[in-house]
C-alpha cells in the first residue's frame, strides 16, 4: 500500500478509505468474511431492512445481462429487530462503518426502524426511496419530489444524531429535483444510483426471465448514467454522495469520485470477485500516487468539463 492518505469523511462520518459494499450485494458480511478482513472497508452498507420480515419475491428472481444482473429479490430479509440483535453484533467486530439500509411502505415506518436503528448504535442510516408508498397508489418516493422530502423529514426526526442518507432511484426524468428536495428536507448525504429497471424475455418461451417480469439493471453497463447523473447531483447539491454504479476497478472509483462523490460503493462485482472492494482500494491509490496527490479527498470534484 502506499504512503497516500485514504481517509475520507461522508456527513461527518470519517471513513478509512472511500471504498464502502452497496447495499443487497453483501448480506450481513458473513459470507465475505470468509474472503477478507471485514475491517479492510471503508464501510459495510448492509442488506436493506424493512420494519418486519419478508421473504421476498418468487424465483427465478435474478437473471444475468451481458453487462450485469438484473434482479427483482423483493427485499427478501430478516426485519430490522432480527438484525440488531443477531447481525449488528457481528458486524461490530470489525474496525468498519456500519450503514443500515431501510425500506418502509409508510413514512411511519421509515420512522420507527430510523429510532430502532439509531438507538442500537449504526454510524449511518441509508434511506431507501425506491420502494412503494402504499398511501400513494403504490408510487415510488424517489419519483416525486415531495414524496421523497416527506420521507427523508420523518427519517431525519427519529434518527437522532446518526446522518441519514438517502438512496436515490434513476428511474426518474430529472434527479437532480428529488436530491433538492430530500437536501432541503435535511438528509445529511445522498447515495446514487439505484437499480435502472430493465426486463429480459427468453424467445423460446416468450416468457420474462424474471417471475416479476422486470427488474433493476446493475452492474457494468450502468456506470456512465451513474457517473453522469453523480455529476448532475453534485452540481446541484451541497450534501455529500456516496456514489454507486458499475464500480469493479479503481478506474470505476475514481470516475465517480471526479464526478462529485466523496466515496464510493461497490455491488454487483463482488458476485464475480469476491476481492473487487479491495482491489478499488488499492487501484484509487495506484491512481492517487500517479498523479501526484497527498490523498483520495483530492479526487472528488476533480472533473474538468470542456
């Protein structure tokens, strides 16, 4: 490793280095653990949690694409009680942030698993606004503006002084509004992006290959809408990013970091390679020391527009 500083910080949380595991690619850690020295990340953003257990949608649930996955696993976990009391010890062990990722149907919901959360001790709430708000017809928080404000309100007024990110959705015509309105409502970071819906059929059986017919587009072939839309937000956002997207090298890393986000998560390439967190790691360094810099903060809004 080399003498470049790797330490960033995202909403007052300092982080050992930029490199954090995407939320629903991870698990709980245990499995990895088994690769890896769970304390080499920047940060652990656990599989999303939602108020009570579900077991998520029928298989075939995840199917491959040229350039990723899509997946429509619906949430499958264990409730966010389960998780304090068997996960979050285990994940305590480590010398790691710990992001908690939470889905709700109400803004209630959001609210009561936010107090839950923070009472328990997590160093970062991730706020998930892809999923349906029951009140409204079923329509994604992270679609509307006011929707998502509403959300990140409730969250920010139970999560005490635990920073409350929030997870924004691409699937909608200008992101930029939806990071406006959840800044504005007092999120402390936001993370982008989401899965980007998609849908593939089988031409033998004409049937989608997945049971739910579509579902969320990530890996590879994400990472230039990714970069693109951290860029649109970091101009128009002064809350950090935590950005996502397609990341599998330091390259990956580097571009988002550019883009505007002060850190970075990695998601669907760990299906592949199992090392990919620590080989951004150590690729964001390479890249560091080449160019002349004392640390990985010097990365972030480094972009230079034509």
């Amino acid at each position: 490793m080399s003498n470049i500083d790797l330490s960033v910080t995202l909403a007052g949380m300092t982080m050992k280095n930029p490199v954090v595991v995407a939320s629903g690619t991870f698990g709980f850690g245990r499995e990895y653990n088994q690769f890896f020295d769970l304390s080499e990340l920047g940060g652990i953003c656990a599989k999303g949690l939602t108020l009570h257990r579900r077991e998520g949608n029928p298989a075939p649930r995840i199917a491959e694409t040229p350039m990723g996955i899509l997946n429509s696993v619906g949430l499958q976990n264990p409730g966010v009680d389960a998780f304090i009391a068997e996960e979050l010890p285990f994940l305590r062990q480590f010398d790691t942030r710990v992001i908690a990722n939470i889905s709700g149907n109400t803004p209630e919901e959001y609210g009561i698993m936010c107090e839950k959360l923070a009472g328990a001790g997590v160093d970062m709430i991730e706020v998930n606004i892809s999923c349906p708000n029951v009140k409204a017809g079923g329509l994604a928080y992270g679609t509307r503006p006011e929707l998502a404000a509403e959300v990140t309100e409730v969250a920010k007024a139970h999560a005490g002084s635990v920073p409350v990110m929030v997870k924004l959705s691409p699937n909608v015509t200008d992101i930029t509004q939806i990071a406006k309105a959840v800044e504005g409502a007092g999120a402390d970071a936001v993370s982008l992006i989401n899965t980007i819906r998609g849908m593939r059929i089988d031409v033998n059986t004409r049937r989608p290959v997945l049971k739910m017919n579509t579902g969320g587009l990530s890996g590879p072939a994400v990472l230039p809408v990714a970069v693109r839309m951290v860029w649109e937000v970091a101009q128009a956002v002064n809350i950090p990013i935590l950005g996502m997207g397609g990341v599998a090298k330091g390259e990956d890393a580097a571009q988002l970091m550019l883009a505007g986000a002060s850190a970075v998560a990695v998601g669907t390439a760990l299906f592949a390679d199992p090392f990919t967190p620590i080989k951004v790691r150590e690729g964001l360094a390479a890249i560091a020391e080449k160019q002349g810099l004392s640390n990985l903060r010097e990365l972030t809004g480094g972009v230079k527009p034509w």
